[in-house]
C-alpha cells in the first residue's frame, strides 16, 4: 500500500513540473539566509533506532540529524551503496521522468521546522525556457531524490540550530559515509584482499567526485590518514574531516597503486560534476 501511494505521489509531483505549476508555497526564510550542507550518512538514534540523515555543516563542522522513514533512509543507503536495483524505486522513477522532461533538479532546500515536523522543497528547472518550478516535498524525500542526483542541498539556520544536541550513533554494520566528495566505506579483510592494499588502518573509497576526484582520489584507494590520524571506521572518517579547523584544509594521505599519495582538500560543500564522478 506505501508503495502505490509513494509512487502516486512522484506521479503527482512530476505532473506538478509538467504543468509548470508555480511555486507550491514560499520559502520560510530568505534565500540568502539558506547554508549548504552535505549528505554524509545514514545513523540512528541511541536507544530507539530511528533513523535520521546526518548532514555536515563545513562552517561550524556540526553534524546536523534530521529524522526520516526506515523506507527512506533505505533508499538513500541504497545510492550511497551504489545497489543497482533491477526495477526503479520510487525516487528512481520520480528523478527519471523529471530528466525526461527536460529538467533538473538543481536544489533539495530544507527550511522550516514547524511542530516538530521538517518541512522542505524542491527546485526543478526546466531546459526549454529555464522556468524555475518549487515543489513542496517531504525532506526524507527530497534528500534520497538530492544523493541520487547530485542537487545542492540548503537548510535554514533554524534547522541547523535545533539538531545540533541530538544524539546519534553510525549503523552497526555496512557504514558507508561521504565527506569532501568522498564515499568511503569499511575496510574489511576481504575488500583489502580483493583491492591489494596494505594492513594499515583506514577506509576504502567507493567514490570520488569534484576536487578529490580532479585530485587523483579514484575508488578502491585506502584512505589512510585525516590530518594526520587514522580513521578506522567511516564514521571516523567523518568525525575528523569534521574536526578540521575552520577555514583550514583537510590533508589526505591515501594509497593508491602502490604508493601513498597526498592531497589537500578544502571542506567546502563539495560540487558534483557528473563527469568528474568515478565509483567502484
């Protein structure tokens, strides 16, 4: 039953594009007061095991939770995972027609938090006369359409404010985070067997993009230090970018064919070029 209602409502919301429906309600806040933010992962809540998407916040490096579905959280796994379905899952569909009407999704845009509930929005613009259309949207899945596509993702400073003393913990196995344009995942005995990388510690990139990709970060390469020390786990991995002193970048060193490498990143949102994206 969730999932005829899920797939009436992509149905609905690209009809909404099609028609060239104006703007289904305005933004809460001012465009200029919306921060860009980065998908990182999928974790939990302690106790409970709600699911919530962690998103990072390069200025302040706070990790920003925001509560979504156990259906969405799948399907944002799912495309960080690079599972390649045999059938379209809902958001699949949704993004497909949205591209085969000649638009794109430019802007995944969370900017309100009214009774407890996030509320969101979705920029899509046209090709044909560049209209630029906002469709109301649930964040869980605005955000799970935004990974598969690569849309810029803002929130509203109110946002970022009231998920800031949440707790969280990463999922208890298959951990797979993002940061800098870097998909990293854990680096178990049998990948690091399949790959050829050494025993050190650290985590195995499934995906690079922007500057880590134009950098020379490239899938199956071992992440080996941030800033100097080793992450053992993705979530590791993130909690260092994260504590990257502001306005510095973050030092890479990673293996990759043989040899380590450095790079230099800035952790800005990184931009998602579909031709500089290079995955496992």
């Amino acid at each position: 039953m969730r999932s005829r209602f899920n797939r009436l409502a992509a149905w609905l919301l690209v009809a909404a594009f099609a028609a060239g429906v104006a703007t289904a309600r305005e933004l809460a806040v001012p465009p200029e007061a919306l921060i860009a933010v980065e998908l990182s992962t999928v974790a939990v809540i302690p106790g409970s095991g709600t699911p919530v998407v962690l998103l990072r916040e390069p200025a302040s490096g706070d990790m920003v939770p925001i509560f979504i579905g156990v259906a969405e959280a799948r399907a944002i796994l799912v495309s960080l995972r690079e599972i390649r379905m045999p059938r379209p899952m809902t958001h699949d569909l949704a993004l497909d027609i949205i591209t085969r009407l000649d638009g794109t999704l430019e802007r995944v845009i969370v900017d309100d938090l009214r009774d407890g509930t996030y509320h969101g929005l979705l920029e899509v613009r046209r090709s044909a006369d560049q209209t630029l259309t906002r469709i109301d949207a649930r964040p869980s899945d605005a955000l799970a359409l935004a990974v598969r596509s690569g849309a810029e993702i803002l929130v509203a400073p109110r946002v970022l404010q009231a998920g800031r003393d949440l707790e969280f913990e990463g999922l208890a196995s298959e951990q797979v985070v993002t940061a800098l344009g870097i998909t990293v995942v854990e680096a178990t005995q049998e990948l690091r067997e399949a790959l050829n990388l050494p025993d050190d510690s650290g985590v195995i990139v499934t995906a690079a993009s922007g500057r880590a990709s134009y950098g020379g970060i490239r899938p199956g390469a071992l992440i080996l230090k941030v800033n100097d020390q080793a992450p053992s786990t993705p979530m590791e991995y993130l909690d260092l970018v994260r504590k990257t002193p502001s306005g510095s970048n973050a030092a890479i060193t990673y293996w990759h064919d043989g040899a380590r490498h450095a790079l230099e990143l800035p952790t800005d949102v990184p931009t998602r070029h579909p031709e500089s994206s290079v995955r496992l």
